[in-house]
C-alpha cells in the first residue's frame, strides 16, 4: 500500500497526445529516478510513441527526438494499460483532450468534460492508497470540484483510496514544447493541499527556479489558463485588425509593430499580423471564457471576448475574398499553390488552421490546389479538406455530365507543383518558404502570376524588378 509521502517514484499520465507526450518525455528526462508510464487508449498512438523509428513519432516538435531518445525504456513508458499503471502511480496527471461541445447545453461553446470525467472514474475505480491527481488539460475554472466528487463517489473503498486535486496547467506553445517545458517562464501549482503541492513543486525544482513556481488556489489556477489563452489570442486579433488598416492607408504592419512592441509596456511577443490564429486551444479557450461569463450573468464580458474571435474568421475570409479579387474575380480552372498546411510552423498539428478555411472558400470558388506542406501529409490534409471534392449532391445530379470538378493534391515538391500555377498562397510561417528561389519559380508560373504572402515571409523589396505580383499582409 502506498502512503502519503511527499517523494514521488511512479507517475501515470492519462493522455498521450500533443501535451503528455511531450511534457512527460521532459519530466521523465530531468527526473531519471522517476518512472513516468504515459498511457492512452489510442493504440495507434501508443504504437507511435513506442515507434523505433523516431521519425515516425506521433507529435513532431523540435529536440523531441532526442529527449525521447534519452528517456523512452529507461524511465519513460507508453502504454495502453490504463487500468495497471493507475492503480501503480503515486501521481497522475489527467492530459485528455477537452474540446468544444457539439451538441447539448453549450454547444459550440463549452467545453465537453466527458474525457475528464471518465477519466476521474477510471482513477476512482483503479487507484490505490493515496494518489495525488493532477489537471494538466486545460478546463474551465471549478472543475476540480466535479473530479473530487466523483473521486470521493466509492463509499465502499473510502478508507483505502485517498485523494488530493491540484491544478497545473500547460502553457507550452507546439514548435517549440520541449524550450517551453525545459525553461518554462513559469509554471503554475493550483491546489489547497500543502502536502502535495509540496511533491509536484520539488518535481518541477529539479530544472525549475523556485521563484517561477508560482503556488495559487485551484480557482485561479484552473482560471489563469484560459485567460492566458485568451490575452494572447487578442493580441493576435488586435493585429491583424490593424493589418486592415495599414493596407488601406499605406502603414506598413510590420513597422507598426516594431514600433508599438518597443514599448516595455506593450511587449514585442504576439505582434505578428497573419492569416489568423489557429491550433487546437485559442478558439476553444475563448470560447469556454465566452460560455463561462453568459453562465454567469456577464454578458458584456462575453461579448468582449467574442469579438477575438469574430476578427480571426473576419481574417480568414478577408484573405480568401482579396486572392478571388486579385485574380479576376474568379478562380475557375486556376491552380493555386498553397504553402503551409500546419497552423503554424515546426509543428505537424493541423487542428483549427486557418490553411483549412482558405483553402476550402479557395476549392468552393473552383480553384485547383495543389497542397505543400514539410510536415503535414497527404492523410492528415484528407481528414481535414475531405477527399470527396465534389459540388453538393445536388449539383451532381443537374450537371453530372457536364461539371468539372476541381480538386486539391498533395506535393513534396514546390519546384513541380508551381509549374503553371495561377497563384502561390503561403499559409504557414516555415523557415524554409523564406529564401524560396523565386526568379526561377516565378518563370515556371502562367502569368499573370499572384504571390499572396499572409505571413509577411518574403523580402518585398528583392522581387521588385522581376515584376511579379505580390500581396503581403498590413502593406
Ligand atoms: P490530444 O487530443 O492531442 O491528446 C489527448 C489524448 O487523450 C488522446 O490521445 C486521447 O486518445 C486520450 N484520451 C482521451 N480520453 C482518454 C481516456 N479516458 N483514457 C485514456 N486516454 C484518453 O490533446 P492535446 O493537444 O494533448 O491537449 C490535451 C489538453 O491539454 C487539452 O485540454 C488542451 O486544451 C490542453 N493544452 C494543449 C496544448 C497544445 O499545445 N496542444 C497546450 C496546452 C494545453
Ligand atoms: C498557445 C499558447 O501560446 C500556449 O501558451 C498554450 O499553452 C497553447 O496555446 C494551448 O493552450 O494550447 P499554440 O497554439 O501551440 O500555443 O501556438 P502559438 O504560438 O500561441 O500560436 C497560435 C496561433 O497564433 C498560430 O496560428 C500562430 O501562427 C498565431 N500567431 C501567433 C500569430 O498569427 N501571430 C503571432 O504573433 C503569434
């Protein structure tokens, strides 16, 4: 039988997705005499992460590689056996998805906890002795609560299964996680347990200062997180509300920003104008926050914060209608290549990418795609775009005969996939779509040829002479 000692030997985190991947690879890395048991009833995710080969990892991040290296089969284990590394761990860290409801009360807004929830009765129904449970998903504030009920739902067993909440949410941004959890600028311990707020922060002080553990109650813990999402993503909005602006009064928005973001009182971080902001957290966040001040009674509140949301699709439309504008007005038989399909660069997640919204008005326009991206495959674009292209079903029966249909395809190679196009649209901010050699694409494009750039990624000033045609975003 375990007892409540502050030292931790065995963790277990359920979830083994884009954050407990991740963050237990670096806590089993810093802390070798801990065994971390990583599990998830994904098989196919768990294959991954056991993968010998290390390109085959389901999460692509920077230096993940070598963590992994370092820790997997030493101290670091993934496995689908949720019931036996529960029922071992003193520590565990709930790293399940919550995403938007889709249906029922809230839905579109609220988070839906059945993950959370089914994973708070997995630990009540497996856990032994005392077991410290830790929120690492992102949930909205006073969740704690429902978890601790349903731990404390099993009267049968109450005196041999002890419990203790803590919140601890991720702030690690995807691209650069392994940075993020290795120097992180802070990290945040919510709970009302001195006990076991001791154990998890003497974890983190292994490679964390101390005075960037910052000890709250689980309210303002569980809060701080979505807040955190929230601030970000409206900095993110208010820039690129301004991106409008300058390219309708000659401001440049990159100088906008330097100038705004020298200013110690307003931060150079999160300036950057671009297509708008996507990935798995920002809109859901929002959301949640949205959800959370109408539930209560805060309706100004909430209008504020959803209107972070309605600039980003306002945005993503804008872009999509100013390529339609450019080029006649219509892209019918037009090729266009997209560069970029991951939400962002240096990471494979596609979740939430504004390449999926543009791209889907650019095939609803009739456009042809053909789709580049370094990270992202031709399956994953499939799960998103679909592969049926098709007009409605009811189109196909007017004009079976006589409609051709568009389609997007995938291409590793740019050199190939601009032979002709109409018009090249960089979505994503990769390195590598910064010094493209575009005298010689260029030559390869039908013209009249259209760079849309949305991420401001190319030097302007060095295709002047060639004559090609660039759109950039705030210029
Ligand atoms: P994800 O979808 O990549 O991974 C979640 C995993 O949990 C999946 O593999 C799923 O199979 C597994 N799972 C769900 N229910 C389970 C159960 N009952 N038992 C076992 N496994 C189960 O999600 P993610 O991106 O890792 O996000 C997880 C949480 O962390 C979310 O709340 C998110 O908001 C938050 N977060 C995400 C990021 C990020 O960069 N992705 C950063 C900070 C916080
Ligand atoms: C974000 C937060 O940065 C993390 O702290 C948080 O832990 C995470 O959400 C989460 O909760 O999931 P992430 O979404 O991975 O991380 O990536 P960001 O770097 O925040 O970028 C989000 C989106 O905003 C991307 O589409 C990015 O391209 C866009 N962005 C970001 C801009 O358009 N401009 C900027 O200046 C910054």
């Amino acid at each position: 039988m375990k007892t409540n000692k502050s030292k931790i030997s065995t963790i277990c985190c359920i979830g083994a997705g884009y954050v407990g991947g991740p963050t237990m690879a670096v806590l089993a890395d810093k802390c070798p005499d801990i065994k971390v048991y990583v599990v998830d009833k994904n098989k196919e995710r768990i294959n991954a992460w056991n993968n010998s080969n290390l390109e085959k990892l389901p999460v692509y991040e920077p230096k993940l590689k070598d963590v992994i290296k370092r820790a997997r089969d030493r101290n670091l284990f993934f496995s689908e056996n949720v019931k036996k590394y529960i029922g071992l761990a003193d520590m565990i860290f709930l790293s399940v998805n919550t995403p938007t409801k889709v249906k029922g009360i809230g839905s579109g807004q609220a988070s839906d906890l059945k993950w959370i929830e089914a994973c708070a009765r997995d630990v009540a129904k497996w856990a032994n002795g005392h077991t410290i449970i830790v929120e690492k998903s992102t949930i909205p504030v006073r969740t704690a609560e429902t978890i601790k009920i349903i731990l404390e739902s099993d009267q049968v067993n109450k005196s041999k299964k002890t419990f203790a909440v803590l919140s601890n949410p991720e702030f690690l941004a995807e691209g650069s996680a392994v940075n993020d959890l290795e120097n992180p600028d802070r990290v945040l311990i919510g709970g009302d347990d001195d006990h076991s707020i001791k154990s998890l922060s003497e974890i983190y002080n292994r490679w964390v200062h101390r005075e960037k553990i910052i000890k709250t109650n689980l309210w303002s813990s569980e809060l701080s997180k979505l807040i955190a999402n929230a601030f970000l993503a409206q900095r993110v909005s208010s820039i690129n509300s301004i991106s409008a602006l300058c390219e309708k009064t000659g401001a440049d928005i990159n100088q906008v920003s330097d100038a705004i973001g020298s200013d110690t009182r307003i931060g150079s971080k999160f300036l950057k104008a671009g297509p708008g902001f996507g990935g798995s957290c920002f809109k859901k966040d929002i959301l949640n926050l949205v959800y959370l001040c109408n539930h209560f009674g805060l309706p100004e509140v909430a209008n504020y914060w959803d209107n972070v949301i309605s600039i980003n699709n306002w945005q993503q439309k804008r872009i999509s209608q100013i390529i339609v504008n450019k080029l006649f007005g219509t892209l019918t038989d037009k090729k266009i290549v997209i560069l970029g399909f991951s939400f962002k660069a240096d990471t494979n997640d596609t979740r939430e990418s504004p390449a999926i919204y543009i791209a889907k008005d650019l095939l609803e326009e009739g456009a042809n795609l053909i789709i580049h991206d370094p990270k992202v495959n031709q399956k994953q674009i499939e799960l998103e775009l679909g592969n049926d292209l098709n007009c409605s079903s009811k189109d196909k029966n007017i004009f079976e005969e006589t409609k051709k249909q568009n389609y997007w395809k995938f291409s590793n190679n740019i050199e190939n996939a601009i032979e002709n196009a109409d018009a090249v649209v960089i979505i994503t901010n990769w390195s590598e779509y910064k010094n493209l050699n575009w005298n010689k694409l260029y030559e390869k494009m039908r013209k009249p040829a259209w760079i849309f750039d949305t991420r401001s990624l190319i030097n302007i000033k060095e295709f002047k002479d060639i004559g090609i045609n660039i759109w950039q975003i705030g210029t």
